[in-house]
C-alpha cells in the first residue's frame, strides 16, 4: 500500500514537471516569436523601398518608406472636429464676429477669414480665399509669391531652384504651376538623414540677428523649431532688397509684442493705413511660437510636438503621430500623459481660461470700432495731422495688443497670462484714444455720439465699409475656371517626368 502510494506521488510529480516544462517551452516559444515579429517591424520602418531625391515635394514618395507616419498625417484632411470655439471644422470668422471687418477695413482680411483647416488644406485653402483674389495671368493680382512661402514642400525646392531673392519677387500667381503639394514631409525633414532641419531661411536669418545659431539647437527645441518657420508674427520687408517683399521676423529687439513693437514703429513698417481712422495698422499674422514660449508648457521644457503629434506605438515602433490637431482632440494621448485629472475637467479648465479672456477681448473689440470711426469723424470736421497723430498711435498700439491676443491659434491657452495683459494694455490704450479724440471733436464742433454701425452680421458690416463681394466672388470663380486648371495640369505634367525610384537595397 506504501509502495502504491509512493508511486502515484513520484507519477504525479513527472506529470508536474512535464506539463511545467511544456509550458516554459510554449511560453518561450510564444516570446521568441513575438520577439522575431517586433524585430521583424522595427526593421521594416528602416528599410526605404523608394528613393527620396532631393527637395522632394511629394508627400506621398515619403509616404512609401514611411507608411505609419504618412497615413497619421493624411488625418489632418478630417473636419469632424469642433471644440467650444475652434476644432478643425470650417469656420467664417467674419460671420462670428463680424466686428472683424471693421477692424481690418482697407485690408484684405475683411474681404475672407477663415479659420485655417489641417495642414492637407493648405493649398486649396489659399486657391478659395479672397484675399488672394483672382488672377488672370502670372503677373496680376493683389498678393505677392512671397505669400507661397509657408504654403506647401515645393517652397524649399523653388527657393533652390530661383534663389530666396528671386522667389520673393513678383506676383503669388507667378509660381502657381510650380507650387501644388500642401504642407508635408520636406518642410521639416532632411530627405537622406530624416532629422528634423530649417526649410525657410527667414527663421534661420532670425535667428543669426540674435546672434543665435540655430543648428546648436537640441532635438528638443527643433520638435518646436520646424513649427516656427511658420506659425510665427513675420513682415514683408521692401527695403530690405529693392523689388522684393523679403519674409521677416521682427525678433530683434525680443519676441514679446512690446519688444516686436518698437521694432515695427523704428523701421516705420505699416501693413496698411485704416479705411476710416488714417491709422497707421500692424497686422499680426499667427505669433503662436512666441506666445507659446511665454506659457508655462514651454517653461516647463515640452515642445509643440508633444502636444500636437504625440508619440504613439504599434508593435515595437515608436513615431510621432503626425494627425496633427487640437490636443483637445486626443486629450489622453497629451494633456493626460502628465495631467491625471478626467478629460471632462482638463476640457472645461481649457474653455474656461478662453471664455474669461473672450469676455475681455469683445469690449477692446468695441472700443477700437468706436474709435476707429471717432477718428474719421475727426478728420471729417477738419482735424490736422498733428491733433491726429498721437491718437492714431495709441489706436496702432491698441490694436497690434488685440490682434497679436486673437491671431494666435490657441494663444488663451498658451499663455493664459501675458494673453489678459495684452488685453488690458489695449483696452487702456484704446480708451486713451477715446479720450484724447472726444476732446478734439468738441473743440471740432462735432456734438453727440458718433452712431455705431449695425454689425450684426459679416454681410452688414462688409456693405458698411464699401466692400462689392459678389464682384470679388465672380473674379474668384473666374480664376478658378480659367486659370487654376492650366496650373493644375502643368503641374502633373511635370511631377509625372520624376518618376518614382526604387531605392538601391531593392
């Protein structure tokens, strides 16, 4: 009985390390596999299947070596997307907020603001809009190529091809064949190496003026860097080079706006004079690498990159997701990375600090309206130039705050503080208009208020500045029959004559 016993517990003890051992193998067996798959894919990423020539503007030639990066990339063609007051879903911003118009009257943004889609709509985008109006040949229309240069990866291989001063002579139809591809691969990417590198010379010329080299820039700063080579406060500079509308960034006294201020008023720079106040305006483009380096994301040592093309994983490979959107949009794959909150209250915090800053932002709105039209009913009753001139300073001021506050995507969120300063000073330079200008209309013989116009809508308040759209719409329709297919179909013709090259490995 012993001996049976003894038996079955030395049988049951083989079965245990049989089926132990059999299970050590599956497991390992399982690992190697998983193991030699992961290997597998991380040396496919690597392995190009074309060759990338230089200066390549095609997206979709980066695309074969880069698949993952290049299918996250074509998401920026989505326009589901709308948050409280942005997203990427289309948006007139003159039917929003059509006091807009009247801010920006003689300049061409109160013809068409829209806010800007993803990166994929950066060619059509510039085709539909008014503001470049309706060309009939490449030497007319009212915007300079210059206009190109953020615009598209054929903009490097321009620039080498003509030289930066030639590309930033002439008219922005004049390179309309040659500039199709929208935003891509080449505008960040060196095309042997794939780092990170500069594309438009006007950050790098920047930069030197700092005394600042911009290739002792970490990889860090770089994943910021290629953003701002566009999305950026810039000028066009006609002195610099006779002819020429030379692409500027105004950063040599500082990149806060009081530093880029009196850079702008030594130089003289104007981008237009105001239809109704005789203002001498600046207009700011779309300062969001300034601002941003003012917030505490970018003292805190994160880059536009992590925010907007976080990295991601699939298998062993580790890329940036290059579905570059509103972080608001993918809340989980950035805020939360560092922010444990639930994605309900970092949304509702994001909302909060833009509507507190809205609220404030609308009253400076209304002011400068106001005194806009206060100062042409000035000139109307007979004010001189130098009653004027102080007022239309405090005017230029006030507005270059609420401007370089509003152009920049995100700027309430950024940097929440220096963005309630801006409105504040403008607010206060507004109002010291207001008052110098209501001493000078009494002493005018100008009594009462100046009425202010109906803007209900865009339609109303672009009747009331003088603009004829249905005159500049039918231009632009012209331009899109006639014109822009013979562009479109030179520019195929060309591309077909690349080709596409296998790279040597294959």
């Amino acid at each position: 009985m012993n001996l049976c016993k003894a038996f079955t517990r030395q049988t049951a003890v083989y079965w245990v390390l049989f089926l132990g051992a059999l299970g050590a193998v599956f497991v390992l067996g399982a690992l190697s596999a998983r193991y030699l798959q992961r290997e597998a894919e991380r040396r496919y990423v690597y392995k190009p299947t074309v060759e990338i020539r230089a200066f390549e503007p095609r997206n979709q030639i980066w695309g074969e070596n880069f698949p993952k990066e290049y299918d996250s990339y074509t998401k920026t063609a989505e326009t589901n997307f709308k948050s409280k007051h942005n997203g990427n879903a289309p948006i007139d911003m003159l039917e929003v907020d059509p006091r807009l118009v009247v801010l920006w009257a003689g300049y061409a943004f109160s013809k068409d603001y829209k806010q800007g889609r993803g990166h994929y709509y950066a060619i059509q985008d510039v085709y539909d809009t008014l503001r470049t109006g309706g060309p009939t040949s490449d030497q007319d229309g009212p915007q300079p190529t210059t206009c190109w240069t953020c615009k598209s990866p054929d903009v490097p291989r321009m620039m080498n091809e003509e030289g930066i001063t030639k590309f930033y002579t002439g008219k922005w139809s004049r390179l309309g064949s040659q500039i199709v591809n929208y935003i891509g691969c080449a505008d960040c990417h060196n095309e042997q190496t794939m780092d990170l590198q500069i594309s438009r010379p006007a950050l790098v010329e920047a930069f030197a003026r700092q005394g600042k080299d911009i290739k002792q820039a970490s990889h860090q700063e770089m994943r910021s860097l290629v953003c701002a080579q566009c999305h950026v406060e810039y000028y066009f500079d006609k002195h610099k080079i006779e002819g020429t509308d030379y692409l500027t960034f105004p950063w040599d006294k500082g990149m806060n706006v009081d530093a880029m201020e009196r850079y702008y008023d030594e130089v003289g720079h104007v981008d237009w004079v105001h239809q109704f106040s005789r203002a001498p305006m600046l207009k700011a483009q779309h300062p969001d690498y300034e601002v941003f380096k003012l917030g505490i994301h970018a003292q805190r040592g994160l880059a536009c990159a992590d925010c907007h093309m976080p990295y991601k994983a699939e298998g062993m490979q580790k890329f940036s997701d290059h579905h570059i959107q509103s972080p608001l949009n993918n809340v989980e794959a950035t805020c939360q990375v560092c922010h444990r909150e639930k994605t309900e209250d970092l949304v509702r915090d994001v909302y909060e600090r833009q509507d507190k800053l809205l609220e404030n932002r609308d009253r400076l709105e209304v002011l400068l309206v106001r005194a806009h039209l206060e100062a042409k009913a000035a000139w109307d009753a007979g004010a001189t130039e130098a009653q004027m001139k102080p007022i239309l300073q405090e005017i230029r001021h006030a507005q270059w705050r609420w401007d370089f506050a509003a152009a920049g995507h995100g700027n309430s969120f950024h940097a929440p503080v220096e963005i309630a300063r801006l409105v504040g000073a403008g607010i206060d330079k507004a109002q010291n208009a207001r008052v110098k200008l209501a001493g000078l209309l009494v002493t005018l013989g100008v009594a009462g208020e100046v009425p202010y116009p109906d803007l209900s809508s865009k339609a109303k308040a672009q009747t009331f500045i003088g603009l004829d759209l249905p005159k500049l719409q039918q231009e632009k329709d012209v331009f899109k029959q006639n014109l822009l297919p013979k562009w479109l179909e030179a520019a195929k013709q060309r591309e077909a004559g690349w080709g596409r090259k296998l790279a040597p490995s294959i």
